[in-house]
C-alpha cells in the first residue's frame, strides 16, 4: 500500500574518499549550475595518486546499466558519488596490478582476454538490438496493422480496472501494540461520525508521514494497488462518504473514508497504442537477437574435441576404488580388544 512512507537510508559509515567525493560535488553544483553536456569526455572527475576517472569513465559506466535506469541517474549527488568512488576504487587496483605486471603473467592474460571477449559479445548484442529497433522503426506502418489488429482480437487485455478515492488515517503497529493501534482508530471513527473533519484528524493523529501534507486523501487507486486487507475494505463501501469500520494491514490500523468510485473502462485504441507498438518492438528485438544466437549454434563448421573435452572430466575406476578401499583396510592396525 503506498502510504508514503520515506525509505529510511542505511546509517552505514562511508568511507573518507566517498565523503570528499560526495562534498566536491555538492559544492560544485551549489557554485554553477551547469549542464552534463558541457562537460568534455577527457575531463577528470576525481583522481588519487594512482588513477584517475574521466567524464568518458563515468559515460561508459552508465552503459552498464538497464536503459531505464541511465536517464535521471546524474540527478542524485550522492549516486553519481558512490558511482565515482567505485571507479576511482577499481581504476586505482587495476593501476596497481599493472605496475606489479600481473596482466601479463600468462593466467591473468587468457582472463583478460576472455572479460574483453565478454565486453565484445555484450556490444555485439546493443548492436543487433538498435539495428533491430531501427528496422522497427522504418517499418512503423507495418506493425501499426498488426497493432490494430492485436488490439481488435483482445479488447479486454486493455480494460482499466475499477478505481476508488479514498482519505485514511493509520495508526502504525510499529509506533503502538496492535490492540492500542486500533483503539486509537476506534477513537478516531467516533471523532468523524460526531463531526470532526477527518482530514484535519489525520493531519493531527495519523502516523502515515504524508497525512501532514495530503491530509490522509490517497487520492485514486484500483484494489490491486494496496495492501490486500486495505483495498477490499476500501471497495467494500458502498457510497462517497461512507466510513469503514478499523481496519489491520500489514501497516497497522486504519480507518477509511470512500471518497469516490470509478468502474471499469476499456482504453481506446489511441490510449493503447504506445503499449502494443512499444510490446511489438521489444519482441522484434528479441527475435533478432534470438536468430543471432541460433544461427551460431547452428553453424555447420562448428567441431568439438571431443577427446580433450572428455578429459575435463575425471573418470572414475569402480575398481580401483574397490582395490584402494582394501588395501587400506589390510593396511590399518588391529582394533584392541575390548
């Protein structure tokens, strides 16, 4: 149930660096506000005496992450910091081991080969997937048919589900005993009926940390939204203005007031539209990506060692396991009497 509560972050003590990284950059952005974009790619962010990270290290980091997570991530100081300090970390190990020469000893060299092989094959795959997405893309007029149609044959995959308005106030089992809790909503409930407005009860009692601004009104939501006691006791009511009796959530206690009902209604085409192409396009990728993949399974030229591969293997000798076991038991001494 979203009732506003704030995730409380971890109290775990940063370390120096990450601190001088964080307050470097929250100094720069009280001094100028100034646009990532006129920031050159051979800038240094942050630097030690072994290494140094640059605007191009911190790019090619994000691209290691999902695509909806790149957008907004330089909108939080202390994300870019962690981020920053990560690499400076890494940048300033993977300086050291070179100094030391271990990339190449002859070990860490297939390794290395192999991480640049997996970093390869990774672009490899962003490859086919934008020519997939471009091919979707010069093709709209194709896959807008097949969106109408998709959207034609199954209606119901496009309903809104029956939404209510409702203001509540919680009395959290966290802060109170479960039977305190809901003595305070019984309390509160007699309060409302003898004429008290909820809104500014909950503003004054409730202990969901958002009722100081929203006055408890959780605005509209369907049943699926909320916690599963909370959102059946919520289309249980009947009417705008109905009052529910207290009701335990995994949250606590709470009493609801229905605000407003709203059935269930099907989206139009027009309000479908950027869903289907956007399901369509996600699968032309994954198909592209999936015949990339099949294809080289498939590839007639591909030959297997066998012989050397069977020898990864250990073979067991039931036998010579049988011989070993009697041999030891020959070879231990007699047990003492007892």
């Amino acid at each position: 149930m979203h009732t506003g509560r704030i995730p409380m972050r971890n109290s775990t003590t940063r370390s120096p660096l990450l601190a001088l990284v964080l307050a470097a950059l929250l100094l720069a952005s009280a001094a100028r506000a100034q646009s990532p974009d006129t920031v050159p790619p051979d800038t240094v962010l942050v630097s030690n005496r072994f290494a140094k990270v640059t605007r191009a290290d911190f790019d090619a980091e994000l691209l290691r992450l999902p695509a909806d997570m790149r957008e907004g991530f330089a909108n939080d100081a202390r994300r870019v910091s962690d981020l920053l300090n990560r690499l400076l970390i890494q940048k300033s190990l993977a300086a050291q081991a070179r100094s030391a020469k271990l990339d190449q000893r002859p070990d860490n060299a297939a390794r290395l080969a192999l991480e640049r092989d997996k970093l390869l094959a990774a672009i490899e795959v962003d490859a086919i997937d934008s020519a997939a997405a471009a091919e979707f893309d010069a093709n709209i007029a194709r896959y807008e048919a097949r969106a109408k149609e998709l959207y034609l044959i199954d209606k119901t995959q496009f309903t809104n589900p029956p939404q209510v308005s409702a203001t509540h106030i919680l009395f959290d089992t966290k802060k109170h005993t479960s039977d305190e809790a809901r003595k305070l909503a019984v309390e509160a409930r007699a309060k409302i009926l003898a004429g008290a407005d909820m809104g500014e009860l909950a503003k004054q009692v409730s202990d969901d940390p958002s009722s100081s601004q929203n006055m408890g009104a959780l605005g509209w939501f369907s049943e699926k939204e909320m916690d599963p006691a909370f959102g059946a006791a919520a289309f249980a009511l009947a009417k705008p203005g109905d009052l529910s009796e207290p009701v335990q959530s995994q949250f606590g206690w709470h009493i609801i007031r229905l605000d407003g009902k709203r059935p269930a209604t099907t989206r139009t085409y027009e309000e479908s539209r950027a869903t289907i192409l956007a399901e369509l396009k996600r699968r032309q990728i994954m198909q592209k990506r999936d015949d990339a993949i099949a294809a080289i399974r498939r590839d007639p030229q591909t030959q297997v060692n066998q012989d050397a591969v069977s020898a990864l293997t250990p073979k067991i000798d039931p036998d010579a396991i049988k011989r070993a076991q009697e041999a030891a038991m020959k070879a231990a001494p007699p047990a003492a009497p007892k």
